[in-house]
C-alpha cells in the first residue's frame, strides 16, 4: 500500500513547507476513541498518542487530530506506538456545534470527498434534519448525496412521495434509496465508491449505517443491534473510524447524532437554501432579513406556493441560530485570546 492509496495527494504535499523532519513519518488518523488513536501508514495501523507540545498548543480540541486526518507522526517501541507531532491543514472537514451550552466547534472528521446524508425511509425521515446535514456538508466543501435506508419498511409508492417531497422542499443533490435487508439499491451504492477516495456515513443513531457497512465488506465486522418493535434502529457505534474496503475505498463511520448544532458561514446556508438566495437576490433591500421588508422576494414566493412555508421558517430558523452560535463564538474567542495575553503577561512579569 502507499500513501495514494489512503488518499494523500498534491494537495497535502504543498501544505508541508518547513515540516520535514527525517525522525517522522506521514499516517493519517483512522480512530478515535476516548483520547487515543490509531494511524495508518503504508505498513499498517499503529496506536498513536499526542506529543506535549502538540497538546499543549491546541487552542481548542478542533486544533487536535480527527478520523481522516494526515500528521507527522514519530514511531517509537520498535514501531509498535505513534507519537502525533504535527496535523495537516484539512482540505474539506465534517463539524458541529458541541452539545448543550458549550459553544465551540466539534470536529467529526476530515478530508472527505462525499457524505452520505442517511435517513430511514420509516420512522427517521425528517426533511428538516435534512436540511442541517446538507449546511454541514457545505460548510466543509463536501459533496454530499441523500441515502433512503430501510425501504423495505414502506410501499413503492410511499418512497416515490418521499422523494417528490425531498425535491419539492428544493433539495436537489443526488438520492439512492436502498435496503439492508433485501439489498435493493446496494449494487448502485457500491458503484459509486471510487478506490482511493474516502466517504462518510452521516446520520441519526439506528438509520442503518453500520450495517450497511456491514454489507459492503460481506460480513458482520462490526456489531449492530437488532430494531425495536417500531423498525427503530438502535445506536451501536460509540466511535469514529476509517474503514478500508476491500477494492479500495474508504468509509468513516460516525455515531449517530442526538443534537446538531450548527456554526456554519453565511456561504454555507446560502448553498443548501440555493432557491432562497437566488430569490434573495430580487428583494428590494440588500440587506433583507426576508421577514417583514416590503419588495421582499422571498416572501412573496413563499406567499405564492413557490417556497414551501417549512422550508422559508427552517431556513428562518437556521440563520437565526447560526448568527447566534457564530456571535457567541466570536466573544468566546477573544475572551480566550484576552486571558491567555493575561497569562502571558503574568508569566513575564514572575521572572522579573
């Protein structure tokens, strides 16, 4: 195996500069669990931890390493432990806003080239939820792709109205509707996976992600847990991870989200409500808050069926909480900058 083969490319090789060290070699992170790490290289995986320094220097743990990362990594006990020194920049990256009141960024993971946004076709689907998953993935510069699970659960005709809602909500990026259980759609899902490029699996606990995994490497390699009694799957992955399939594709599996907060740009909700911002562009006001401006275009679409209410108040909503955690993140951010200039100072002035 090379490092190609893992996904590095020029991109990554540009971002070294002056970080050539002969003692340390490139891996990229393919676990991550409760603080520690596995990287793999072109030999294989080996248990990795942070070095002081890299610790130490982190302003917070979205500076530290995430599955899909590439470091600079020495090895050290005949090879059989990584000491992490160095992260590269990341290309495209998975985040959220951390659960509960804490307002700061949690890094999911790193460098991927597609998400697949999964949804049970049964008790899961939710148009709204959609909606957030697409301005993670625009957020972090990822193609991302709509996967229907479980659609053995409901009629053809029940999936055919999913979809025309999907569409007419304005969602308009490619959707495959597939089944764990009978293996419809899994031949069409395996034929997009492209040796060498890596995916994730974005979703609520029990859509099925795992095992979908599951079927794609033949075998039950990694645990999952039998539906309740109303075709709710329920959560088994307690960890991020890489996984190699065996043509060469990677797949990083995530545990389900019970809350997803948003801290996304204003670049990012505008490519996941595209209809909205092209409307925008006609108001009156260029500074339109699209809630009660006269000459507003994009209430008079809504007004007119053309823009679903749902859609106009979740996008509404998503503005209003993503201007929110990002004020809130700003004034968090120059009150660490502030006190760590207070510790500094402090420092200086004991050596006196």
């Amino acid at each position: 195996m090379e490092l190609t083969d893992l996904g590095y490319d020029s991109w990554f090789q540009e971002c070294l500069a002056d970080q050539q060290h002969s003692d340390r070699q490139i891996a990229r992170v393919s676990a991550v669990d409760r603080g520690g790490f596995l990287i793999r290289n072109e030999v294989g995986e080996v248990p990795s931890e942070l070095s002081g320094k890299l610790r130490f220097s982190a302003q917070s743990s979205s500076d530290l390493p995430c599955v899909g990362d590439w470091v600079f990594a020495q090895h050290h006990n005949a090879g059989a432990l990584g000491i992490i020194h160095w992260v590269f920049p990341r290309k495209t990256f998975l985040r959220r806003k951390y659960a509960g009141k804490n307002v700061d960024y949690q890094m999911i993971s790193s460098n991927i080239d597609t998400a697949f946004i999964v949804q049970s076709c049964h008790y899961d689907f939710n148009l709204r939820r959609f909606d957030r998953y697409l301005v993670m993935a625009n957020e972090g510069h990822i193609e991302p792709t709509l996967i229907l699970t479980k659609t053995d659960l409901i009629t053809q005709d029940e999936l055919d109205q999913k979809i025309t809602a999907i569409r007419k909500s304005g969602i308009t990026i490619p959707i495959l509707a597939l089944s764990n259980t009978t293996g419809a759609g899994l031949d069409a899902f395996r034929q997009l996976l492209i040796p060498g490029k890596t995916y994730c699996l974005l979703g609520s606990s029990g859509v099925g992600k795992t095992t979908i995994i599951n079927r794609l490497v033949g075998r039950d390699a990694f645990d999952t847990k039998a539906v309740s009694g109303t075709g709710q799957g329920i959560h088994t992955t307690s960890r991020r991870q890489l996984i190699m399939l065996d043509h060469g594709a990677m797949l990083i599996d995530t545990p389900g989200m019970r809350e997803l907060g948003i801290l996304a740009s204003s670049d990012a909700l505008e490519d996941s409500f595209a209809d909205i911002h092209d409307l925008a562009a006609s108001c009156q006001y260029s500074n339109c808050s699209h809630i009660q401006e006269p000459g507003c275009s994009v209430r008079v679409a809504m007004e007119n069926g053309i823009v679903s209410e749902d859609r106009y108040r979740n996008y509404l909503k998503l503005k209003k909480e993503s201007e929110y955690h990002e004020q809130s993140y700003v004034e968090k951010r120059k009150k660490d900058k502030a006190f760590g200039k207070f510790i500094k100072l402090a420092k200086t002035q004991l050596k006196k």
